[in-house]
C-alpha cells in the first residue's frame, strides 16, 4: 500500500526516487540517514523520553495508515475469531470480498486479478500470469498466522494507492514485535495449532519476541501440511469427466524475522526478512485418456516469494508529526512442472515445466503533518513511491517430437512449443506522487478531502534469447510508457453523535501488464495469442455515498457505489483468417463497462452476553457498449449471525445466503449458478481465562449443501460443473496459547 507524507518531505521523496536506479547500498542510506539528520535536532529538544522497557504502541505508531471510513479493518482477533487461516475462507471477514481460486485473486466490488491491489507492509504483491500456459501467481503468498491486520478497501482509489486500485484494495501487515509484547515483560510468545477438515491439513504457528533495552525482535514461523481442497461433487476415475479433486498433497511454510532499533523515544530504525513457500504434489486423474495413459499424470507446483526490507518510523511531533519510510527487495516466482506418459503421438515421456518470476526493487515514504489556520484543521500527507522490477517467463519441455518440419503423424509437434520464451524478459519501473489534506471545519464535525497522485510507468523489452526462438519472433515490440493523473474529493460530516455520512469521488488507473502488451504465443498457420503493446491504462471513476452509525455495542454501515471504467482490457478472438485458420486471441481496450451496488452491514452487542450482526453485499456490472454482463460479478450475498459469550466461553451460528446469478456473459452459460444456503456452528473456550489456552471449534456447511462460488467458474467447461463446487460439511478445531 502507499504510505502517506508530509509535504515539506518533497526533498527526501525527490532523493528516494533515484534509489531505483542507483546500488541497493546508496538506496538505505538515503532512507535512514537523511530522516534521521532531519529529524534529529527536533528530536534533541522533545520532551518525549523512551522508557527502557516501554515505547509507543504501534497504533500509536500508525497514524497514517489510520483507516478511512471506506476502510474495513480486521485485525489478528478478527482473523482468529473467524478461523480464517487459508484465502478460501476470507469472505467470513466480510462478504464483499471473494477469493478466486481459478486465477489466485481476491474479488471486490466484481473485479479481481490485477485490479485489486494487494500490498504486504506496504509493498506491492503483483498479480502474475503467462497469458499462455495458464500460470498464475499472486496474492495467497502469505500466512494469515503472519498478519497484525487486514485491510480491505472498498472501491476505486488510485489518488492514494496507485496503479490497480479499480475493484479495491487488500492490505495486509505483518506482525511486530510490539504486538505480542503488549505488557512490561520483556518476551512474549503466541502459540497456534489447528486442524482442518477441508483439506486435511495440520498448521502449527509460533511467534516469539523480546526485547532488551531499545532493542525489539521477532521470529514467527508457520507449517502446514495437507492434502487436496475437496469439493462437494461424486464422481472418481481417469479423464476429463472426473468430478473428485485431484489427490494432492501440499506442504506450505512461512517465516519472518523482525529487528527493530528505538531511538530517543521518537525513531525506530528496521529489518525485515520473509519468506513464503507453498509446494503441491498432483496426481493429474483428469488428464484426456485418449492423449494420456491414465493414471499417468504428476505435476509439481512451487509458489515463493521472498522480502528483505530496511525501515524507518519517526513519531516526534517535531517538523513532521509522522514520517515512515522502507527500502524493499521482493522475489515471486511460480514453478509448475507437469509429467505423464503420452498414448497419442508424439507417443511416450511428456514432460513441461513453466515458469514465471518477478524481482523488484522499491522504495516508499510517506508523512503527516496537522495544521491549525484559524477555525480549520489541515493534516497534510504526502507520498512517493517508486520501484523498478524484472519480469521473466519461460517454458521448458521433453517430449518425443521429431526435429522439424513436422509431417505425417508428427503434425500434432506443430502444435508443442517448447523451450521457449512467450513474453520478452521485460524491465518496469513506475513512479508516484501523492498529495492530500484533509481540512476540518466546524470543529471538525465537517471535513473536506482533496487529494491527487502522479503516476508514471515504463516497460522496456530486454534482448532475450528463448523469445527470439519462439514461433512467432517478428521482433521486439515497443517500449509501453505513460503518466497519468488521479484525483479523489471526500466530505464527511458527523450529522449527529455517532452518525457520519460521506461521499467520494475519486479516479483510479491500471497499467498494463506485461504479458498484456508483450505475449506473442503463436502457432503459424493456425493460431495464435498476442497482446498488444498500443494498449492504453485502464481508467475509472468511482462514486460512493453511505453513513456509518453507531458505536462498537450498536452500529452500522450503509454504502452505495456506482465506478464507470474505460478502456477495460480484455481478450477478444478476432476470428479465423486466411493466415490462421482457427483463432486470433488479442488484447484490446473496451470502451465503457459500469459496476454498480450495494454494501450494508449492523450489529448489535447485548449486556447479557447475546450478540447479533448481519452484512449484504450486491453488484452489477455490464460492458455498456454491447450491454453484456461481466462474469467477474460475484452473487448477492447476506449474512446473518447470532452468538452469545461469557468471560470463559461463547458460541455463534451463521446463515450465508447467496442468490441465483443469471446474469453472466454471452454463450457462457456454465458460468450461471443456483443459489444457496449455508449454516455455520463455532463456538470457543477459554478454561484458564485470558491467560490460559483457547480453543475453538467450527462446523461449516452445516447442511452439507453443494453450491458454487460464482467467481471460481470458467465460462465454458474443462471438466463437469460439480468439480468446481465448494466443500460440503467440514470442521475445524484449533488452539492458542499466549506466553
């Protein structure tokens, strides 16, 4: 996510920016030594004076990523209290938001892929996919065990995030030191296990931190280990017609390291270190019998990503009252190999291995500042952003294809490509520039907030070997570079106690991907999938109206949206010619496409222990030139809690309801779903109290109804439509215990 700074930081952001085109080594001094020299004398002449063995909270810490009301915040309670451990089952935390399964996205407000941005500590989690072989790689790269909180926010806003904030924005934030360390002692440690029917898989978390004098550190490290996700479908044996999962067995782990240095009550200077991996073993049942000796199949997939950062956090209320900043390395690659034994010609070992990987190299700072002139309030923030990163896909195979031309029986060969590259290795670097102040009136019951971004963005083809050999090399397509502009204007006024309305109006953009402008997958004389390096930036305007009542034991939310977006870029076939007789996949920009709707949710907590909450979520989107649907738009969906809880003890039941959705692209018809019912039973017990063990226990799906999840469909079908139902009755059990 883009962190937020003042503006007499325009120095220091102007000096970051060249941190991506100098050493790593230049780039951290720049980040911590120039605010610290900054803030150094204000620091000298403060009163504040850091305790030995307490320092300022982290919420105190945080004011500038303070959410804003159209801000869902979960916190690590949250995430636990709803058992939410895997991105399958983040809908529980709020049904406005949906997991993809099919293209590892997270869904909000009807659009998903690259037009949510997920950050993690601020730091992009880029959306990965080959455009060619069908690898995807992204956002489930993290343990939720891992998180402090998790931001969801709703709706288009590129003014304070940059380029993919259409649908929204998922930011997440790890854990600190600070978290676990929340009395005088000076260690502290977390301890979760956990079992889940769903895919048979055991989890085992630890966190542990201390601290020794201004010094704090923190080791969290997570491992599960399980078997495939079942569905709620029947159906076993070999081909395209199996209804059962693949049987797949999983190991996932995650580690992360945190060093923090205090200074003079006021500075914090860090390290971070993280790494995530995920590998998967499959049994590929599915496979065509008639290409494939049944029971052949195996594919290995290998998802990491790998974070080294350096941070600083001034809290001084001196020339700034906040300033943060963070100099970042990031590593994601996916590694999907596939092996089987070949029945049809080319008859006999088949082996393919894809893979697709992005390194990046980034800076962010951010700062606050609140003024006073006359009967107004201003807090300032002002933001830079800039990283440079690599993209780089390849293609790997061994099969038993005879040197070519390929005739006679080996014409299938025409068909494998190989050993080759579908997209140049590709250099990106983007640039932004946030300005914002929210300016307080009428005691500051009355707040007004301009806000605009500068974005720039640049793709730069690199010479490379593998995409020269490709099929289809015609040269090497155009460098892709623009800027663009991103203003935002919110009221919000607190009509009564505990009643705000708001309205928004902001723009948001999405660049281009690089497989979008670069893809060259061509099969001559037949096929062929390109992308387009003409494409221009997807642009949005979002309008949101709503209220937010109440408090945290009576409240609620109401918001209507309605986001207008131009140039969507899609991939059309542009049909058969007399050069490629079957299909011209192409990516172009669509004129106008419209997503309107609805989120509402209220609780209410009782003094004897009863508790209630229910949620709504309802979207609609068309492409408005050729008036057809989108299939990214999730059902209507509600949800409806009861629960009751003691000092010791509590228990809740859930109904989720979901209606039919009909409304779906032309001559995608298994796209279409029924609608649902769904009970959920949990419940938790705390023997000891506070201090002592937690344990939890849910059932889910109570009923063991099957249903879909409408945004996991593809539009026309590889395998029966039971296949890609959702669970059926599952448990789960887990424990805690706090040191």
């Amino acid at each position: 996510m883009l962190l937020k700074i003042g503006t007499r930081l325009k120095t220091c952001a102007a000096s970051g920016g060249l941190a991506i085109s100098i050493p790593l080594t230049i780039a951290v001094p720049l980040t911590i030594v120039i605010p610290m020299s900054v803030f150094a004398q204000e620091a000298e002449n403060s009163e504040t004076q850091l305790n030995p063995v307490i320092v300022k909270s982290k919420s105190e810490l945080l004011k500038l990523n303070s959410p804003t009301i159209l801000t869902e915040r979960k916190t690590a309670k949250d995430i636990a209290d709803k058992q939410v451990d895997d991105v399958h089952d983040i809908d529980r935390l709020d049904p406005a938001i949906n997991y993809n399964s099919a293209s590892d996205s997270f869904n909000i407000r009807g659009l998903d892929q690259n037009r949510v941005l997920t950050t993690i500590d601020g730091i992009r989690l880029p959306w990965l996919y080959d455009g060619s072989r069908q690898v995807k790689n992204g956002i489930s790269l993290f343990d939720f065990s891992s998180l402090s909180t998790l931001d969801i926010i709703h709706g288009a806003d590129s003014s304070l995030y940059g380029s993919g904030a259409l649908g929204g924005v998922v930011a997440l934030r790890t854990l600190d030191p600070e978290d676990l360390l929340t009395t005088d002692k000076n260690w502290a440690s977390l301890t979760k296990g956990s079992y889940d029917s769903t895919d048979r898989s055991w989890r085992i978390n630890e966190a542990f931190a201390m601290r020794a004098q201004q010094t704090y550190a923190l080791f969290q490290g997570g491992y599960t280990r399980g078997k495939q996700r079942e569905n709620n479908g029947i159906g076993g044996g070999y081909g395209a017609n199996r209804v059962d999962m693949n049987p797949t067995t999983f190991d996932q782990d995650n580690l992360l390291f945190k060093l923090y240095q205090h200074i003079d009550g006021s500075q914090r200077v860090g390290f971070t270190a993280e790494r995530f991996n995920l590998s998967k073993d499959i049994d590929t049942y599915n496979l065509s019998t008639s290409t494939y000796r049944p029971g052949s199949g195996t594919e290995d997939d290998e998802k990491r990503r790998e974070r080294l950062s350096l941070s600083y956090d001034y809290n001084g209320g001196g020339f700034l009252d906040e300033a943060h900043g963070i100099v970042y390395w990031q590593r994601q690659r996916t590694d999907e190999k596939s092996e089987s034994d070949r029945i049809s010609i080319p008859k006999g070992y088949y082996m393919r291995d894809n893979l697709i990987r992005d390194t990046d190299y980034g800076i962010n700072i951010a700062g606050l500042k609140k003024l006073e002139a006359g009967s107004t309030t201003h807090t300032l923030r002002l933001a830079t952003e800039a990283s440079s990163s690599k993209f780089q896909q390849y293609a790997e195979g061994e099969d038993n294809c005879p040197p070519p031309p390929f005739k006679g029986p080996f014409m299938a060969c025409k068909f494998m490509h190989i050993n080759q590259s579908d997209s140049p290795d590709t250099n990106s670097t983007i640039f932004g520039l946030t300005a914002e102040d929210e300016i307080g009136f009428l005691a500051n019951r009355l707040r007004l907030t301009p806000g605009l971004r500068y974005d720039w963005y640049d793709h730069r083809p690199q010479d490379t070997y593998a995409y020269e050999h490709s099929a289809g090399f015609e040269g090497y397509p155009p460098n892709n570079s623009r800027s663009h502009l991103s203003p935002k204007l919110r009221a919000e006024w607190d009509a009564l106690n505990d009643v705000t309305l708001y309205a928004q109006w902001a723009q948001a953009f999405r660049a281009p991907s690089v497989t979008e402008l670069y893809l060259n997958y061509t099969n001559p004389g037949f096929y062929y999938t390109r992308g387009n390096p003409d494409l221009k930036p997807e642009t949005s305007n979002g309008y949101d109206i709503g209220a937010k009542l109440g408090n945290d034991d009576l409240g609620g939310s109401i918001s209507l949206f309605s986001n207008y977006y131009r140039n969507f870029i899609d991939e059309i076939d542009l049909g058969a010619n007399r050069e490629f007789m079957l299909q011209r996949l192409n990516y172009i920009n669509r004129a106008h496409v419209r997503i309107s709707g609805i989120e509402a949710k209220g609780h209410i907590v009782f003094s004897n222990g009863w508790h209630t909450n229910a949620a709504l979520a309802y979207a609609e989107g068309k492409d408005t030139d050729n008036d057809e649907h989108l299939n990214s738009i999730p059902a209507l969906k509600g949800i409806i809690g009861v629960g009751y809880a003691r000092e010791q003890w509590g228990s809740d039941v859930s109904l989720t309801a979901a209606a039919k959705r009909n409304k779906v692209e032309e001559n995608s018809d298994f796209a279409k779903t029924p609608g649902y019912t769904l009970v959920d039973l949990t419940g938790w017990w705390q023997p000891l109290g506070k201090k002592g063990p937690r344990l939890q226990a849910g059932i889910y799906n109570l009923f063991d109804k099957r249903y879909w999840n409408a945004v996991d469909l593809p539009s026309a079908p590889a395998s029966p439509k039971d296949y890609y139902s959702q669970p059926g009755r599952t448990f789960k059990i887990s424990f805690t215990q706090k040191f």
